[in-house]
C-alpha cells in the first residue's frame, strides 16, 4: 500500500509570489493534517482536516490556507511568501485525527 | 497550553551502548496522547509509539523501551545495545483535545539528535 505522498519534493519561490503543496493520504484515512518544520525545530502545527472540513488551525497567518477533497486528498496554499516560510513542509494522514499519525516525507520549500 | 520539552539537544555513543532520551510533557488536559517519532536525514517522520494518558505500563519493543511516569509528566525513550541504524532526530510529541479528535494537532518538542558511531 502506498504511503503518504507528497508533491512536489522541492519548490523554490520568490518573495511575494504564491505557492501550492499536494498531499494525498494513505487509503482509507479521512483526516489530513499539515505542519511546518523549520531547521532545527520540530515541526509546527497548521491544519487538521477531516471528512472536508476544517477541524483545526495552529498559530500560522491567514496567508496560509488549505482544503480537502471528496478524495481526501488535500492542498496547502500560502500567500505573499515571505522567506520566513521556507520550511520543510510535511502533511501526516491518520484514521481519525488522533491515531498514529503517518507521515510524507515532505516538500522543501525554499523562498528567496 | 500544551508544551513537549526535550532538554537534550544532541547526543553521540558508540554503537551498542544503551541511550536514553528524555521528553517532559505540560498539559492541562486528563486525556491526551504521547508519541515518539523518528526522523532520518531523508526528512519523513516514522511512528515509533502512542500512549493514551491512562496506561502507564511501559512498554516494550525489540531495542526500544518507554517509560511513562504522569507523576512526573516524563514519557522516556530507551534505546538498548544501539546501532549505527539508530542514528536520526528524535520527537516525543503531545495530543490533547481528544474529545475533538484531537484537533489542535500535535505539539512536538524540539527533537533530540542522536548519533550513533561505530
């Protein structure tokens, strides 16, 4: 069975422009989450999401936004990039929420 | 508001020594969950471990161990005869608001770097 997926695995941006990272669950999952890992920290809470709807949102600025579809499958966007957002940005898929979380290996954003 | 600290930022043995890292966790919440994940330098994180808040047992697993003490809010990980293999950042990470399946996430520490020479 496949994993969590995530695409693309490097992304490089300028300041100011706009970004958009996929993530596709393991199957079978509902609940998407979203976290941003700076170097040398652990990773930071974003997003929850479970059957489509939002269920939870970390400390992250509204230039940051998501969504999930029918699929589960589940998009991240960030707005006005600025280079504090280059991050390792990883999404975990669970059954519920609370489970074992599953993790992507990532996408390395980096924003110059 | 919950909170993981994880005191020790680096930690080198030679392989097959025993290793203990340590994860202090603050919450307000009854029920919650505790974690450990494993990262290599490929960046995914792996499962290693989840404890509700009500089953204190240590728990066993081949080379790797955890204690869980609520008395002193302390969820440690033992690494037994470790391995070159062994070598990654460490997260011990915490989930509450359960009762809203876990929604706000979880709240990780700030990793222990273990390194493991041969």
């Amino acid at each position: 069975d496949a994993g969590v997926t995530q695409s693309p695995t490097h992304l490089i941006k300028t300041r100011g422009q706009q970004v958009t990272l996929r993530c596709s669950p393991i199957s079978g999952h509902k609940s998407v989450s979203w976290y941003q890992q700076v170097l040398g920290q652990g990773p930071q809470f974003i997003f929850q999401y479970y059957e489509k709807e939002e269920r939870g949102r970390g400390n992250f600025p509204d230039r940051f936004s998501a969504r999930q579809f029918p699929n589960y499958s589940s998009e991240l966007n960030v707005n006005a990039l600025l280079l504090g957002d280059s991050a390792l940005y990883l999404c975990a898929s669970s059954w519920t929420g609370y489970t074992e979380a599953f993790f992507g290996q990532g996408t390395r954003l980096t924003v110059v | 508001a919950q909170k993981v600290t994880q005191a020790q930022t680096e930690i080198s043995v030679v392989e097959k020594e025993d290793v203990t890292l340590d994860c202090v966790y603050e919450t307000r919440d009854t029920t919650y969950y505790l974690f450990w994940y494993k990262q290599p330098p490929s960046g995914e994180l792996v499962f290693l471990i989840r404890r509700n808040s009500f089953d204190e047992q240590n728990e066993i697993s081949g080379r790797y161990s955890w204690n869980f003490q609520k008395s002193t809010s302390s969820f440690n990980f033992t690494i037994t005869a470790s391995q070159v293999v062994d070598s990654a950042v460490y997260f011990c990470a915490l989930s509450e608001a359960v009762v809203r399946g876990g929604a706000d996430g979880l709240t990780f520490g700030k990793g222990t770097h273990l390194i493991i020479q041969p």
